[in-house]
C-alpha cells in the first residue's frame, strides 16, 4: 500500500521507541552492545536502535588496518569482525556514519550506503533513512577546507595522502543535502557544526578541553558547511562525536521576522572507555512499523544530481544563480511519488549483506550495484576501476562551467582562498544567537536518560554473546530486467589522465 510522503507527519502516534546514540566507536563494539545489554536488564526495556557517530572502524581482516589513518601502535582488530563473519549477531539495529579512523577501503565499497554486517547499516558518504517513520541523516568524514571542492577520486590501494583526504567532506554531499525541504528529524555528523559552542556551556567545554581555546576564538572550531547545514535543515536533533567529550546545546531557528521557530537539540558525546559519558538514550514518538526504509526525497535528490558526480582530484563547484543551467534540485511531489512507484510502493532495505573479498584494490559491492541500477546511478567504484564503459558520450559536462554560490571559478591553487571566501560566506549566513532569551533553557537537552558509564562499564560482563553464522537474505528491491541498459556518462568526465587508478 502506497503512502503519502507529504502528509506522514500527521500519523505520527503516541508510541515511543528508545534509540541510544553513540560517539566514537573506535571499534569497541563489544562494549558498546554489552553496555546497552545492561542497560536494558537494569532498566527492564528495550533499545530499538543505535547511532554511531563516527571512528566505526570496520575492520574486517588485518590489511583493512593498513588503510585506516591510525598510527601503527594504535591498529587494532577490535570487534567489528566478529559481527561481520557472523561469530556474533549484532543484538540491536545499528546506523553508523564515518569519522577520520576507519578502514576506508570497506566504507569506499558503499558510497550511497549499505549492510557492512547483519544489522549494521552504513548511511554512505552522505543520505537519509527513515526507522519507524523517524527521517534520520547523515554526513560521514570531517571538514578540510583543501579537499572541500575536490571530487571522491581516492581509492585503494591509498597513499599516505589519501589515506586521510578519502574520509574528508565533499561539497556535492552538502549541496544534495541543501536541496531537502521536508523535516529532518536526527542528524548526525561526525565533527561539529561551527559554532555550536555558541549555543551551549562553553564555560565547562573548555574546563574539559582548554586546548579548543584557541579554534573558539578564531571560530575555526568545527564544520563550516555543517553549519550552513544546521541553519537550513533545523532538525528536531543534531549528534556529532569527534571531540571526545559530552557537550549539549541548544539551537533557536526565527523566522525573517524574527519569531521563534523552532529548535535544534546538539549533542556530542564522549569515546567508548571507562568513566566517560559515551552513550545516550532519548525516547522518540515513531509510527509503526519499526522498518528501515530508505528515503524518497533523498533518492529523487540523488537520482537528479547524479550529473553532478566528479572523482577528480581537481576541484569541482555546485551550480548557483549565477550560472545558466539548473541549480534547484528540490524534489517535487512528482518525484517523490516516482520514486516510491519504481520501487513498488515499498522501501524497505532488504537484508541483502554479502560478505566482500579480502582484496588490496577496489571492490564492486552488489548492495550499491543494485542501487545503482534502480535509480540510475554512477557506481563510482566501477568508473574508477575502469568497469563501466556504457557511459552516455554525448553528455559531456565541462566542469569549468559549473559554478558555486559563492564562487565563479577556481583551481586547485587558489585553495586557500576558497576556504577563506567559504568561512565568509557562511558566517554571513548563520545567524548567532542575539541575546539571552534566544537560549532555550540547557536543561530541555538533558531530559533525556543520561547514562551514568562508571557504573555501568564496572558491571559488564565482558565475556560477550557469540552464535553461529547467520543466515543472510539476498532478497533484491526490484527485479530488473535482464537486458536493461543504463544511462552512465564519458569516461573522461570523472577520470583524469593525470590520476593513477592502479
């Protein structure tokens, strides 16, 4: 039975799910799940589901520690494995984003988002899922304002280089997320929107972290196009990590008038260790079922801005008003109803995980191939390992002609003013608060149930649950046609002769 997008606000019930959010993993998964197991014995409920902002680390096998921006002394195997090979089952759905440590081989497989093991959803490089009706988004990786501009052209096997720009932030994830008009209720990034600190109790932030004096002052600490993004989406939540320390705030959104609007509540919690404030349960009204759906307005989003794909390293700017072709994206209720009938009226994400091959080059998942082939995608993965040669050769966009909002032109050696011009350009934008009564009481943030780790971590019984390898679907959204043709574009367009691939 199909739904009306537009309109589901109004089902919402009084039915209320638990979702406990997590900072950085650093793969302590074993002790995340087991803290969450105490949690529910102690308490006698549920949790039915878990965010993890960030530092997954998805380590499979021992080489896909070789690709994670950690230093050698400190590269682990952790947990993740166990879940992934099936010694363990993941004992509560779980929807990561990535941070700046993870074995960004795996995650490259999954650029619009999948299964990394049974039950552990990955969001991609950025997307939105909805649990339950709850519209959750996501933006994985950190800001540097070097690579802000530039294409995903990195892939393994990675160069000290991009063994660290991989997991930074491009502008075509934020100009997407720019195009979405209907609520947002959680967002999660992994490092902060700039200017938080603005909102929250700055004072206790730096008797915490005295070193972020100095980013505070210069207003250098965090996201800048997280915060744009902030100001433009106003989710009813916003979760980040990155920091390692708890830190709340609150976010007023007025009209042009200046009424109050409404309100963003900020979260960053804390890594995976001992006496550290690194979990968090809130209870959210959803509708039933408790399903994990993709989005229809995000996918019309992606499916209509495919165009704008690049995988050089050279930099690559969003379109804006002043250029002549289109830049308004905004998915209409057309779209949305396309969408949802190409897919049969039903979004559910099927349960199609499969394990990937123990390889040092890129790897073709089947999650984002059928993805792809639904909406009409570039796989970026098979562009980069020369395994797509049906592209469209009279699409040819010059890239010199894109244009972003705030720039004209650039190269890659005006950088630096890029990123000055950017900063400006947003702090212009985002609005600080204007006096005392925009701040909405810091208390309304910790009505939540937050979770006392001391005790907790004391108490875990650190022998863990283990069962045999489970069963894994292989069920597909759609059947596609056996010789259906899809549109991909000149090669030429994402590849440089300049950029190595081997």
């Amino acid at each position: 039975m199909l739904w009306s997008f537009i309109t589901f606000h109004i089902f919402w019930s009084n039915i209320e799910m638990k979702i406990a959010v997590e900072g950085c993993a650093h793969g302590e998964l074993d002790k995340i799940y087991e803290t969450i197991q105490y949690i529910e014995k102690k308490e006698n409920t549920k949790v039915d589901l878990l965010l993890i902002c960030g530092d997954f680390q998805a380590v499979r096998y021992e080489s896909d520690m070789k690709c994670m921006a950690v230093p050698k002394k400190f590269q682990k195997m952790n947990s993740f494995y166990k879940y992934y090979n099936g010694e363990k089952v993941t004992p509560v759905l779980t929807i990561i984003i990535g941070g700046n440590h993870e074995a960004s081989n795996y995650m490259q497989e999954l650029p619009y988002g999948g299964w990394l093991a049974p039950n552990i959803y990955y969001l991609g490089y950025a997307s939105i899922v909805q649990f339950g009706g709850v519209r959750i988004g996501g933006l994985s990786g950190i800001y540097k304002g070097q690579d802000f501009y530039r294409g995903h052209y990195e892939h393994p096997p990675y160069t000290e280089e991009t063994k660290r720009s991989v997991y930074h932030v491009r502008n075509l994830e934020f100009f997407r997320m720019k195009q979405i008009k209907r609520h947002v209720d959680i967002m999660l990034s992994h490092d902060w929107p700039r200017g938080i600190h603005k909102y929250g109790d700055l004072r206790d932030l730096l008797r915490k972290k005295k070193f972020l004096e100095n980013d505070i002052e210069t207003n250098t600490l965090g996201s800048p196009p997280a915060e744009e993004l902030l100001h433009i989406l106003q989710p009813t939540y916003w979760f980040s990590a990155h920091l390692h320390v708890k830190f709340s705030a609150i976010v007023p959104h007025r009209t042009e008038s200046g009424e109050f609007k409404s309100k963003t509540k900020f979260l960053s919690l804390d890594k995976c260790l001992p006496r550290r404030d690194f979990l968090q349960i809130l209870d959210i009204p959803h509708r039933k079922p408790l399903k994990l759906q993709l989005d229809p307005e995000w996918l019309a989003v992606l499916k209509s801005t495919n165009h704008l794909l690049n995988l050089h390293r050279s930099n690559c700017y969003m379109p804006g008003p002043g250029t002549d072709e289109r830049y308004d994206f905004t998915a209409t209720d057309e779209d949305i109803q396309n969408i949802i009938d190409d897919f049969g009226g039903d979004l559910t994400i099927p349960e199609n995980f499969v394990q990937s091959e123990n390889v040092s080059d890129i790897h073709i998942n089947e999650q984002t191939t059928l993805l792809c082939d639904m909406l009409d995608l570039t796989d970026p993965n098979r562009v980069l390992n020369n395994m797509d040669s049906s592209f469209n050769s009279n699409s040819n966009i010059s890239m010199q002609n894109i244009t972003d909002t705030v720039h004209s032109e650039c190269s890659s050696s005006e950088e630096d003013n890029v990123h000055t011009s950017y900063l400006k350009n947003v702090s212009e934008k985002s609005p600080d608060p204007t006096s005392p009564q925009d701040h909405i009481p810091q208390a309304e943030v910790n009505n939540e149930s937050t979770i006392e780790t001391t005790e907790l971590l004391e108490s875990i019984n650190s022998s863990g649950s283990s069962s045999n390898t489970s069963k894994r679907s292989n069920t597909s959204l759609v059947s596609p046609g056996e010789n259906k043709k899809f549109k991909r574009r000149n090669l030429n367009i994402y590849y440089d002769s300049k950029d190595s691939i081997s």
